[in-house]
C-alpha cells in the first residue's frame, strides 16, 4: 500500500500530459488556421473554448492536493459537470478551424484578399479601379471572407468632376465586356452585372451632387454602408 502511495507521489505529473498535448494541439491548429488569412478576426471567446479542456484537467487533476474532502468532492463534480460541454465545444470548434474571418477596413489592404477564392479569380476582374485614386477624399474600404464561402469587398471615396467623368468613362467602356447595365435616377448613376443573381452580384454606383464613387462586389454577404 505504501509502495502505491509512494508512486503516485513520484509521478504527479503524468496526469498532465493530457492537458500539455491538448494545449499544444489547440495552439497549433489556432496559429496554421490563421495563417491561412490575410486578416484573420481572433475573438477572445472562441480561443477560450480552444484552451478550456486543459485548463479544466490541470485543475480537476490538482484537486488531490485539497486537504478538505467536502470541498475536494464538491469541486471534483463541478469540474466534471463542466469538462463535458468545454470538451464537446472545443471538439467542434477544432473540426471547422477558427478563426474562420478574414476581414479589414484598412484602406491600406485594397483588394489584398484570400486568394483564388474571392475577387481575382471572379468574372468581375477589372471592375475595380487598380489602385485608390491618390487624390481620393472620405476614403472607406471593407473586405471580408466568411469561412472560406462567403466574401465581399467595398470601396467608396469622393474625387474631382474631372477624375469622376473620367472614372465614368471607363466604366462605361467596360459595361459592353461584362454585360453592365444602366440605371439613372436623379441623384446616382447605377453599373450593375446583368449576370447579378441571388447569391454573387457587382455594383458600381456613381453619386453625381458629390462626386463619390461606390464599388461592391458580394458574395453571400455585404459590405455596410456602400450603396447608399
């Protein structure tokens, strides 16, 4: 009996491999997924069901070292109360991979997106003026990519009458080479993809009192805040 005691006081931390490994496991997937976006969004919430299973197994395996056995009972059921569900939720976090967004305001990132799965690889490739005008004023940008399926990228900046007739132009010039279609009312001209469908559509959307210029190209999601 004194020999088995005697063991289980030499080897107190072999009961934490199991937390070490699953912490090693969850930072590894934590930091390969994220280097698989651009601009990966790392909430703190989901990182915490990440690493709660080993923090809940480093605890529940240090309770031998309460002298009171009430409390040490007590807190040996709570803590297996709660490694179920932060165990089950940590496993489905780990299946798809978190994080799964990639998104920025930056204007700094214009049409740096997620590779082959967003806008260079789109039919609508080259609606997009190549760069932000260096003269553009009220400058706003959003990209996002949502799990991969989902993405949209918007622009909007206000330019000189000259720069916007000229902008116009070559949007005009582009509508026949990717079936654009016109709409005017009284205060925006409207370029939108006659190949538009429920799911993927591009706007270009030209503000004539105040010379502002809107792109939106959306994919299952949309930019806030670029169409109107």
């Amino acid at each position: 009996m004194k020999n088995q005691q005697m063991k289980k006081k030499k080897n107190p931390n072999k009961n934490y491999i199991l937390p070490a490994v699953w912490a090693v496991l969850a930072l590894t997937s934590l930091i390969v997924n994220m280097r698989q976006l651009k601009f990966p969004v790392v909430k703190f919430l989901f990182v915490a069901v990440y690493f709660l299973p080993p923090v809940l197994f480093t605890a529940f395996f240090t309770l031998y070292r309460i002298k009171k056995d009430r409390l040490r009972k007590f807190l040996k059921v709570m803590l297996i109360l709660l490694l179920i569900p932060a165990v089950i939720a940590s496993i489905f976090v780990f299946i798809p991979g978190y994080p799964t967004l990639s998104k920025t305001t930056d204007p700094k990132n214009y049409l740096v997106t997620d590779g082959r799965y967003v806008y260079e690889n789109s039919e609508y490739y080259g609606l997009f003026p190549e760069k932000i005008p260096g003269s553009a004023g009220d400058v706003k940008y959003e990209y996002k990519n949502i799990d991969g399926g989902k993405w949209c990228i918007g622009a909007r900046w206000t330019v000189s009458k000259e720069e916007y007739e000229q902008e116009r132009s070559r949007v005009i010039s582009l509508c026949q080479t990717y079936e654009m279609v016109e709409v005017k009312n009284e205060k925006t001209i409207t370029y939108y993809s006659n190949n538009e469908n429920d799911t993927e559509y591009f706007r270009i959307i030209f503000f004539e009192d105040s010379h502002t210029i809107s792109y939106v190209f959306a994919h299952l999601t949309e930019p806030d805040g670029f169409s109107e």
